[in-house]
C-alpha cells in the first residue's frame, strides 16, 4: 500500500523584486505500521481490591518500524486500568513512525475472584453453524478465544480474536477491543458449567461486520 504526501515549499528567485513562488512536489511514501513487542508480561489477573496493577512505569516494551529501519520510543497508556470492580481491562502500547503511521501493542489487565482452579479453556462448536474455536487460559479467569465470532473457515478475514474474563460462575466480560475488523466489545455474557455440558454465550457489539444475535458455544 503506497500512500501520496504532499510537501509544500517556497522558491526566492534571485532576482530583486520577484514574487515568491509556490511549488508542490508530491513524494511516494511506503505505508508501515511499527511493531510493537511486549517486553515481559503481558496478561495479569488480580482479585478485586489486589495489585499492584502494572503501570505506565512498569510495563515494558519496544518499538520497530522493519521497513523504515527505525527505532522507536513507546508510549504507554494504562490509566484506564482499575481493581475497583471485575472486569477486563486494557492498557494501550503505542509508537508512531517519522511518517506518522502508527502501531499498537496491548496488555491485559484482568480484575476477578474466580478461582485459579477454574478452567474454561478447551474446543468449543458454535451451535449456530457448527464451526469450531479454540479458547485459551492466559491466567486465572482470563481467556483468549481464536474465533470470536464463530465464523466460518471459508470467511476467513472475519475471523478474528478476542479476550474475556470471567467474573463469576456465569458470567463473563468482554469490554471493548481492538481487532483487524475495527473494535467491538461482548454483551450479555454468560457461562452454564452444568457438567459436561458446558456452555459459553454472548453478542457482539460496537462493529457492523458482526450481527447483534447471542451467538452459544458449547465445549466439546
């Protein structure tokens, strides 16, 4: 992707008493995105109240465009981070390039007094088309599911990640995210654990490119 800035300058001539002239030179600048890599951890969980919550001073990363070759200084944005109530909450790593096109990074921050022997992680089928996602533990009460809509191989630019934490033994939240298809957050999460039957159900929100519906997963 090539993407079109536009440089202006003034040109003196040298001869006394002519008007300055403006000039427009249009420069082909190469369109790419830093890297971000997290230095050390990158998911936390704490019950409600514990800490210390990882901070701006705290949370480690670096930043490299590999196209432009540059080195860069990260930003770091955890005020949005809080114990105060359970939930899943999201500090923002950023650096922008001498072309002003930027890259993220992000660190997850869940906040819940599930118990640590509580396990969602397993193969789950979308009872709507009978696809199947992976849901990953990360740490206690925080999950990583690799389809989160439960799309269909055969869409595969709509399949994307997403991360949730569970609060209690039937619910979870899912709160607003970044993705390749733009942001998009769960509603009305909710877990069963009858036994052997264990279910996990939400909606999407926030994004066009997902319907609202509850969309159920049950493990398998």
């Amino acid at each position: 992707m090539r993407k079109i800035l536009m440089l202006s300058f003034v040109a003196a001539l040298a001869i006394v008493g002519c008007k300055k002239q403006e000039a427009t030179i249009s420069r082909v600048v190469t369109v790419s995105y830093p890297t971000i890599t997290i230095k050390g951890q990158q998911f936390y969980s704490f019950p409600v109240g514990g800490g210390p919550l990882p901070s701006a001073n705290t949370i480690q990363a670096t930043a490299y465009d590999s196209f432009y070759k540059q080195s860069l200084t990260p930003v770091v944005d955890a005020s949005r981070l809080t114990n105060v109530a359970p939930g899943l909450y999201i500090a923002t790593v950023s650096a922008r390039n001498s072309y002003g096109f930027t890259g993220y990074g992000y660190v997850y921050v869940a906040i819940t007094n599930i118990t640590d022997s509580m396990n969602l992680g397993g193969k789950y089928v979308r009872t709507a088309n009978n696809d199947t996602v992976n849901i990953t533990k990360l740490s206690r009460g925080l999950y990583r599911t690799d389809n989160v809509g439960g799309v269909l191989k055969s869409n595969p630019a709509f399949i994307i990640p997403g991360y949730f934490v569970q609060t209690t033994d039937t619910t979870l939240d899912m709160p607003l995210q970044p993705s390749a298809q733009g942001n998009f957050s769960g509603g009305s999460g909710a877990i069963d654990l009858t036994p052997g039957d264990t279910t996990i159900m939400y909606s999407i929100q926030n994004n066009g490119n997902f319907g609202t519906q509850i969309r159920t997963f049950k493990k398998i």
